[in-house]
C-alpha cells in the first residue's frame, strides 16, 4: 500500500475542504509511492482522510482527489470531466467555447482544460493528471474533441518538476473561429498568451457595455482586443488599443476586421506605463481607461513590489480620465487580496487628486467557478470606477 500520514493537527485544513497537502505536513511516506501515484491520505492517528495525487518533487506533495475508501481513477476523472461539461452547459447557454475544467474548482487538481468548438487546449500541473493523461483525452474525445493539446505556463510546471514542452494528443494545433457576447476572435494558438483567450473576463466585458456608448476609450494591455471590441459593438466614438506584443496588436486588427465594425479605432505597440505617460504629458483626457494586465506577483515575495506597480499604474490611468468619465481596471495577481487591491486603488486615486466611487466589483467569469475551502481558486479582482 502507498499512504502518507500527516503530522499531529495538520488534517484540519483537508476536513474543511482545502485539497493540498503541503510537503512540510507530512509525517512519514509508505510504500515507496513514485510521482504521479495515488496515495492514502491519514491522519497522525491513521485515521483515513481520502485519497490523493502523490508528487514527491513539488511544495504540494498530495493533491487530494476523494474521500471514497474504494478509490479508483479512472473512473473518478470521467466522471469529473463530465460534471464540469454538464454544468458548463448550464452556466455557458449557446455557446460552443468556454473553460470546460478548471482545475480544483472542478475537483481535478492540477488540470485546465478550454473548450474552443471542438478543439480542447490543456494545462496540465499535476504529475498525477499527466499520468492519467490518455483516460483524459479519451473522455475527451467522447465529447466530440477533434484536437487535443496543451499549452502549458513553464513556470507552473517547473515548481511542480514538470517538463515544459507542449505536446499534442489528437488532431492538430489549427486556428479556430469563436464568437461570445457577439462578438467573433480569430484564435491563433500557435502565437497566442495562455490557451489562447481570457475566459475570465468574459462576464466583467459584458456588464460594461452599458457604459460605452459615445465615449473615447482606452483598452490598456489589450492582448487580442477583447474589452475594446465591446465598446466599439457598444457604440464608442472612438477605441484606442495598447499593447506592447506587436502579434497582439495584429490580432486586434484581425478581430476589428472580423466583426466589421466602424468604430474609429488606433492600434499602438507600446509598453503601457511610457503611452500613458506620453499622454499625460500631451494633456491629453479620455472618458475610460480600462487596464487588465499581467499578474505582477507570482509569489508571496513580490507581493510587496506588485502592489507598488498597480499603484503606479492605476494612478497613471486615474490621471488620464476626465472628470465623470471611469477607470475599469483589473488584477489576476491572486497573491493581491480583494482589500490590498482596492486599498491600492484608493491610494492611487488620492495621488492622482481624483474622487472615486466602486461601482461594480467583479471576479472570474461562471466558467470559472470558486471553492470557498480553497482562496487559491478565487484570483480574479475586477473593479469599476467613476471618477470625480
């Protein structure tokens, strides 16, 4: 038998439901388990906790899967795929692309899956989800997949020890036509961030449409366009696009093109910080600066630096807007709390000597559901601000 058991007190964050068990939480490892195995989980008084993914190279040693005392994989990850499939279709009405998996908040630790039509994009940062791969793309392909493969963060699979190449598993890696909120993307993956589209923010696109209408605005680190293109489909006057990818800045051209719209659009490749400046430098104002950028904290150690950037950067922004016009403005850093965020955010504005109210606060779009038991799978601060 492989088990592991758990130092005295420390099986209290697994019985509320938290799904890691951290390596410095262990009191002993049985059975000689190799990376990517299931393991008992116990207790320091051998009390069965549930079953986990054993990965000896990661911070996260066991990644719990289930309770049940007869465990078996195979059949648990097809039912998992196919209770997320069932409640996407719920949450996802007509739609053909969305995040189908994501992750513990589906009760598939270490796995992502996105759903483009019929081509599923995976990111994988479980050795137990990689060793299972082939019972995965095979329930996969009962779902209609026609291509399968991954495109995997490097830095994710290196803390778990992973290699970091991308491989391909049925099909081929081809373009894909999408359209959500009525609106269509061209997605490259080949030459695309992530899995090749935010689904994140695809509910927090769709509230602003009722702001846009006549506006000058500004779609800061625009990647492929996605909340520009609403205000051109909302009725801006005129959408400015920023980001410094020259491939991104394509691909929003793509997309205007796509659509047909006639809004009165510029496309700029540049690093955001040095546009904005130049702005402010011309005197130049507009009526809403929407920002959404990288994550600036991929650690508890850079938490501190991180939060000085969102600062700088959104007072930067906050200088930019008109009196009554809005700052929308985002963070994905989930070591940046919901309340370092917007305290952050009320620093800025008193700098920028401007009145703020929060008029919408948003997280992850639906496909990207949260456990309570686990903060980690709440990442996603999105906040909608008049400016005075």
């Amino acid at each position: 038998m492989k088990n592991v058991y758990l130092k005295k007190n420390e099986e209290r964050r697994i019985k509320s439901g938290h799904l890691w068990v951290f390596s410095n939480e262990l009191e002993k490892i049985e059975g000689a388990p190799e990376n990517g195995d299931v393991v008992k989980i116990f207790d320091s008084r051998k009390n069965l906790l549930g079953s986990g993914f054993f990965n000896n190279n990661s911070l996260i040693a066991v990644r719990f899967l289930s309770n049940e005392i007869d465990f078996e994989v195979e059949p648990f990850l097809r039912k998992k795929i196919n209770l997320a499939s069932e409640l996407r279709k719920k949450i996802c009405g007509e739609r053909n692309s969305y995040r189908l998996v994501f992750s513990e908040s589906d009760f598939l630790p270490g796995l992502i899956i996105d759903k483009y039509n019929e081509t599923f994009v995976l990111q994988i940062y479980c050795s137990g989800i990689e060793k299972n791969i082939e019972v995965i793309v095979d329930e996969l392909k009962n779902l209609g997949a026609k291509n399968i493969f991954t495109k995997n963060d490097e830095y994710f699979r290196t803390l778990e020890k992973l290699p970091t190449e991308d491989k391909i598993y049925l099909g081929s890696v081809a373009e894909e036509l999408i359209e959500i909120n009525s609106i269509k993307y061209k997605i490259d993956f080949t030459h695309s961030q992530k899995t090749g589209f935010y689904f994140d923010q695809v509910d927090n696109r769709k509230y602003l449409e009722k702001i846009f209408k006549g506006k000058n605005v500004i779609d800061a680190f625009s990647n492929s366009g996605g909340f520009g293109l609403h205000a051109a489909l909302s009725g801006a006057s005129r959408v400015t696009f920023v980001d410094q990818s020259s491939s991104e800045i394509e691909k929003v051209r793509t997309n205007l093109s796509l659509n047909n719209f006639t809004t009165e659009t510029e496309l700029i490749c540049s690093d955001v910080f040095d546009f904005f400046k130049n702005k402010i430098s011309q005197c130049e104002l507009f009526d809403i600066v929407m920002i959404d950028p990288p994550a600036f904290a991929k650690n508890k150690k850079t938490i501190a630096t991180a939060i000085a950037g969102y600062e700088k950067l959104n007072k930067l922004g906050l200088d930019l807007v008109k009196q009554g016009g809005f700052l929308v403005t985002s963070s994905c850093s989930f070591h940046v709390k919901k309340e370092d965020f917007l305290f952050m955010l009320n620093k800025a504005a008193i700098k920028s000597n401007k009145s703020i109210q929060l008029l919408y606060y948003g997280e992850a779009a639906a496909d990207h559901p949260k456990l309570i038991s686990m903060p980690e799978t709440s990442y996603l601060k999105f906040a909608v601000l008049a400016v005075g």
